[in-house]
C-alpha cells in the first residue's frame, strides 16, 4: 500500500514533487523555479508535469500555446469557464459600485430571498463570507458560542478549511499539520468495504463514543460537521441514511448539526441541490462555498435562528468583503444559471453517464474496484486486487498522470491516494463525457497488467 | 465619560440602534427589517439613520434616489469607487480565465515580483488570501509553527479580524467576544495624553513584561502583532519610534514581529507604501488586505524565508480563490494605478489639507482636542475639556450622524468612541477637502457648547 500521501510531511495527492523538476521542459521547470522564488514552499502544484493555463470557456482549458484541456476537474466555475451571464452581471456591478454590508443594499437582500427556501427545515438567515474556509469558520464560532463547549467531530481524512481553527479539524493536510485536542474523528462510511445495511448505525455510535470521550476531557461536543459526499475520505455518496441518526445523537448532547456544502452544495449531487438533503438530515447551520460565484470569492452561512440569536446579540460579524454589492451579483448570475439552465437534472443526467462508462470500462479492467458517487462528483478506487481491495495508488497516480499528458484533467482523493475524483464543471455534456471516457480507457491500457 | 461602546454587548461605534427604528422613514424601516430577518441579528449597520447606496464614482456615492453622498470613509475602494482602469482589468479577465493557484500562471508571479521589492529587509516571499483576516490567521499559523509557542501580543483596542484565532485577539469586537487565554495586551501609544518621548520605551517595556508573563504561563511568545496606524485604538500615527524597539524585545525572546498593513498599507499612511516603514522596522511578515483590489476580494502576506520555510515544509498552504487570476488582476491593476496616478503623494497632501483644515476649526471649536494621522488616516478627538482631555463620545457620534445627515459619511473609533476617523479613498482631492471642511463646520456650530 502506498501511504505516501500520509507520511511525507506536506504532500499533497497529485501534487507536483520538485524531485521531477529534470523531467519538465525547460519553461516549465522556469516558471515552477519563479514560484517558488516568488512565492515560497508552502504552494503546491498539480501533476508530475505541471499545467500552465492562460484561458477558459465551459469545460474547456487552454494553456498560452492554445492547447486545449477538458476540464473534467474543477468544482469551483460550476456553471462553466468565464460563463458570459456571470461575466456580464459582475462586470456591470463593477461599474456601478462594490461596498459592504454596514449600508443597505437590494442586491443582497434579494439574493437571500431567493437562496434561503432552498434549505427549507430550521434554517433561518443567510450570512455572507469570502470563503469556505471563512464559512467554516464561523459556522463553528456560532456552535461554540450557542453550546458553551467547544469539541468537534469530523470524519477521519475530512477537509474543512485553512483558517487556524478549520485546519486543526482538517486531518488531510496531512500528519504535520496539528488538530486541536478537543476535536475527535470517527471513520468515515466506507461503502466499498463494510456492509453499508450496517453503516448508519455504526457512524452514530461512533460519533456518540466520541462525544463521551469529549465530554470525559472536559470539552463536550459544540459541532458535528460533514461532507455529505465525504469527498476527501474517499467519496461517499451512499448509503444516505448516516447523518440523520448522527445529527439526532449530537442533538442530544446539545451540540449542533453542521452540515458543510462547500464541495457538495449548489446542485453537485444531480439529486438535490443540497448534498445534505440526500441524507434527510435538518442541519443547524449549512456552510457553502466554491461554487457559489463561480469563481467569485464569496461563500457564506445559512443558520437556525436558535443556533445564531446568542452570537448575534452577544458579538457582531462583520467581513469587508464578505455580501459586498459585487459578490452579491456573481452569487445571484450563478445562482440564476443553474436555475435556469437546468444544471441539478444535467449533473444527474450526465454523471450517470460517466459513472455507467467506467463500469463498462472496468468489465475490462480488473483494477478498477468501485465506481461510485452522486451526480457530477465521482470517485473511482483502484486496488491490486477486487478480492483482497487493497488499495492502488500507484495505478490511480498513473492514471491521473497519463490523462494529463492526453490534456484531460482530474485528480486523486483518499487517505491512500487511490481514488480517481472527478468533478467537472455542471455544464459537462455528453460529448464531453465521450471523450474522457475514451481518454481514460485509452490511459489505463498502458498500465502494468491491464 | 460614554463608556457605551465597552459595556452593551456586540454594540459598535456608529452603529445604528434597533431603538432608533421608530425615527426611520417607512422606506428604510422596511429595509432594516427584511435585513434583519433575511440577514440575523449579527449584521450591524452605519449610523442613526442608516445610508443607502446604489452606485459609486469616485469618492462620490449615490443612493437610488440619486442624491450624492461624500465618502470620507471608505478605504477599501482606495483608488476610488468603480475605477475604470480595475474595472476593465477584473473584467477582461473574467472573461479570459478565473482560476486557482495548482495550475502555473502569469499573473501571480508579475503581480508578486512588482509588490516584492517594495518591502525590502528580510521579506523573500508573497502568499495570497481573500481578506485580511485570512492573512493574519496564516500569519499566526506561521508564527507559531516557526516559534513552537503560541502567545500573542496587541494593543488594547485592536482589530485583526473575525476568523476564530483573529477575534481572538481583536477585543474591539467587544466585552462578550472571549480573547484567546495566550493573548496579552499593552496599550496603545496615546500620544496626545502621553510624553510622546517616553512612548517608545514605555511600549517595548510593557511588551516585555507580558513576554514574560506568556513565558510565566508556558505559553512563550509567538508573535506581537500591530497596526502603526492603531487604528481602532484611536488612531495614533506619531511618534514613529515604537516599533523597533518593539521587534527587538519579541526577537529577543524567540517570537515574530507581525506587521498589521490592512489598514495602514498601499499608501494611505501618504509617507512610505507601508506604514510599519514610518517606524523604520523590518517585520518578519506583512499582512495585508483591504485596499489591495480595490474592493475585489483579495488580501495576503509578505513573509520572510525564515519565518515560513518549516511551515512550508511540513504543511502546505491552498486557498481557493486566493491568488486567482482575476484576483491577481485586480491587485496588480491597483497597485498601478496608485503608482500612475501618484496617489502616495496625494494622500501626504491632501491629508495635510485636512489636518490643517480642521485645526482652523479647533480655533474655533474648544472640543477637538487633538487632531492626528498620516495621510489619508486621520483622527478628530473630542473632549468636554482640553484641560481634563476627558473623551466625548456623545459629541463625536453627534457630528457623525450630523454630517451623514448633509451627506457626508465618515466614522468614529478608539475604546471611547470620541475620536472622529476620515479616511477617504486616495482620490480624495481638495474640492473635496472644502466640503467636508465646511460641512464639519456647519455640524460644528449645531452642536450644544459651541
């Protein structure tokens, strides 16, 4: 098994090492010298052999040779690259004004009005951030304020920010990167290898061991926060009967439901456009984020009005940029473009085409052990063996790798680097669809024993 | 004296009061309501009578009834509302390519090799956030990654934040937002009612003492962190020989000497780029973000290679929109503009009209006490008696909402709300310094005493 994800300090899945800095052409390896000069050893870039992109349009990238890449990765420009009507709603904006929330503006409020009966349940106001990190963040300041205690649990290889407070229950940054001591993981749903009729029970009881083990530490339990595609643990779509019955455990310890959409939010999932109301669950609080103007910085909050009604009169929140009159606009375009071009039903139309492809492909290809996910998120694992499943990183590395020398791109995810993620923008069609699968099979018949 | 601001929980200075709902028209009344319930009880508004803004040119803004307002405040448009050369840069980029730092790009490295050298001393390196707050999380995460220990020290008031670490040392969010148990404060250097000559000793003094009390507590010493401007201290700009010695107390006992240039930097202070340089010392990491796009959501820090080479090493750092390429647009179209349109020089001239302008008033006006700054950074501090030199608040907060009243915005601060701020883009020219003269002026003679 390949842990190398876990035990070199810092290493990122699919990230360039500067050990392969001889094998990049000459202006490749100038520029990733001029990085690192400029900009430090904290950045990461992806691939073996980095990218260099100078332009975009729908799923399309282009490097400054006018090269042309499918972008079968990014989440962030959900409605597709430099889409015209986000483009034309910030850039009239722009001309008009850009201020912040301590004056009264329509465009926010009407944006709120628009976004907060999609959550429907106990939630009540929407608070604006700059970013998903700055949502988490928050989300888990509110939960500590209203609880008094501070313990949080996340699943074991969870991502929810780079903020001080968001890293320290952020464990795929990796070994060296410290969580707080009151923050407690419980594994994530594996449904490729445990029973997933036994799943749900199993995440409850775990999550209510924890907040014993909390309790016992003096901490007690402010938050239980998940993906609900669980997208750096491995991708999980399903089963979607966990995060009800862990929602109702935490409740009972008075801590608060917190369910983070920054990955699985704004139609992803092809089913809802929440990636919580999969799993029926009434979260307190919902954070969102990289979608949400489609490259835009803007994220934000929606909360009960219990959850929040003691920060609020207690403290204030205030973000210079956070619901500025700009990021307001590209959040209502982009909002208005997946309303409008139907991107929930495409991201279910089209991701059951990908995932229906890959099964096909691994009729053929024996090292392809699951093909799973929900709408246009999904995570492919690879395994030595479909009997043992044993992780194989190696050959998910490779492939990521070789699609990237066809201009193809996705990524990896997992604790063991073996999961193939793939996250197109929502406006993936079926053309696209052709030509990654065929792309990617196309890779695998260069690996080692396929 | 109105100790207003300290004691009501969440209150802030020049906040609009739910109390004062009744004395709204209809219009705005209706407006305050639906925020408050899209919006929660966190969100905090300007003034008595709160403003309305529907676009903006310059330092003129304009509600949707068209009437113009003056802005004397705003510092994060600092080269001006809807400034057409930032507008046209945001927007071709758009249009071209909105994406993240994993793929190589141009921008961000010609962005980062302008901004690099302005610094000087021992920052090597440039890293990107969205806002200020984000870069003075990553600071500390830095600083105490480098340094092992986690105390930080501020000054009395300060602001750095709404992240969970950075309200944690921000108690100018007020008495209910809990300070971090490894937070010290000293107070500020209060030079109008202290020897400016013993403030330099007095503040290295009382930051050694509280190294000691952090080492005392085994919590050591990570970071002392400031604004030279100590702007939400009550604003004080001179004497300029604080921070050195400072730097060297906190060098001395193992911890970083942060930078706080959110408010004070990209020229506002109108002598140096960066106001820390008024102070002659060389920070081991710059922060910065307000002004830096000119509204675009865009902040980050300049670091030393010592400072971030072990976090660089063992961590990483990924922030989505940070550093993208319309952010890097947005920044590098500003950082122009301020430099072609010699906006340095015009914030030391067009300040000192101010400051001038408004110490004629003080002829005439026994109330202001003192009136400070350095450039476009200026506070007006009120006092029942220049003999006494006791804070009135009340009066500040009345030539506040009397000057919004004739259209006029600025603000107030410091721990007794008593200190006027003005603080107007860097476009700010001397037509303007005439009406903002005249209508203080004119709020002047209204008030009781004058």
């Amino acid at each position: 098994m390949n842990t190398h994800a876990k035990t070199l300090p810092g290493k990122m899945v699919n990230g360039f090492s500067p050990a392969d800095a001889a094998g990049l052409d000459q202006a490749t390896r100038a520029n990733v010298e001029r990085r690192e000069r400029l900009l430090g050893p904290a950045y990461r870039l992806f691939y073996k052999n980095p990218v260099e992109v100078s332009r975009g349009s729908g799923v399309l990238l282009y490097d400054s040779d006018g090269n042309e890449y499918l972008d079968a990765y990014n989440n962030v420009v959900g409605v597709g690259h430099a889409h015209p009507r986000v483009v034309a709603a910030i850039t009239g904006q722009l001309g008009r004004l850009c201020t912040h929330t301590r004056y009264i503006q329509e465009g926010i409020l009407r944006y709120a009005e628009d976004l907060l009966p999609t959550f429907g349940g106990r939630i009540a106001h929407a608070m604006f951030t700059c970013t998903g990190s700055e949502a988490n963040d928050l989300a888990l300041r509110i939960a500590m304020h209203r609880t008094g205690k501070r313990g949080i649990i996340i699943t074991s290889e969870a991502y929810h920010g780079n903020s001080h407070l968001t890293a320290g229950f952020s464990p795929s940054l990796g070994e060296r990167s410290p969580l707080g001591t009151w923050v407690r993981r419980v594994p994530a749903p594996d449904s490729y290898r445990f029973d997933p009729a036994v799943l749900g029970r199993k995440m409850a009881a775990d999550v209510a061991a924890q907040i014993h083990d909390l309790e016992r530490h003096g901490d007690g339990v402010a938050a239980f926060i998940a993906d609900s595609l669980f997208s750096s643990d491995g991708i999980y779509a399903d089963p979607t009967d966990l995060l009800a019955p862990v929602a109702e455990v935490v409740r009972q310890a008075g801590g608060l439901f917190i369910a983070d959409e920054v990955q699985s939010g704004f139609a992803r999932s092809g089913e809802k456009l929440w990636g919580y109301q999969r799993h029926g669950v009434d979260p307190d609080i919902v954070t969102m984020g990289k979608p949400m103007g489609n490259g835009y910085p803007v994220a934000g909050i929606a909360v009960s009005a219990d959850a929040v009604s003691a920060f609020g009169h207690d403290m204030r929140y205030f973000n210079t940029f956070g619901g500025n009159t700009v990021a307001m606009a590209a959040a209502q375009a982009t909002f208005d473009v997946i309303r409008d071009e139907k991107l929930l039903d495409n991201a279910a139309r089209t991701g059951a085409l990908i995932r229906n492809g890959i099964a096909e492909i691994a009729r053929r290809f024996e090292g392809i052990g699951d093909v799973r996910g929900a709408g246009l998120y999904i995570g492919v694992e690879l395994v030595r063996d479909r009997g043992t499943r044993e992780p194989d990183s190696a050959s998910a590395l490779a492939i990521v790798n070789g699609l990237r020398e066809r201009r193809v791109l996705i990524s990896a995810t997992g604790p063991n680097s073996n999961v193939l993620k793939i996250r197109p923008p929502l406006v993936f069609g079926p053309q696209h669809v052709d030509r990654l699968l065929s792309e990617l099979e196309t890779v695998i018949k260069t690996l080692p024993g396929a």
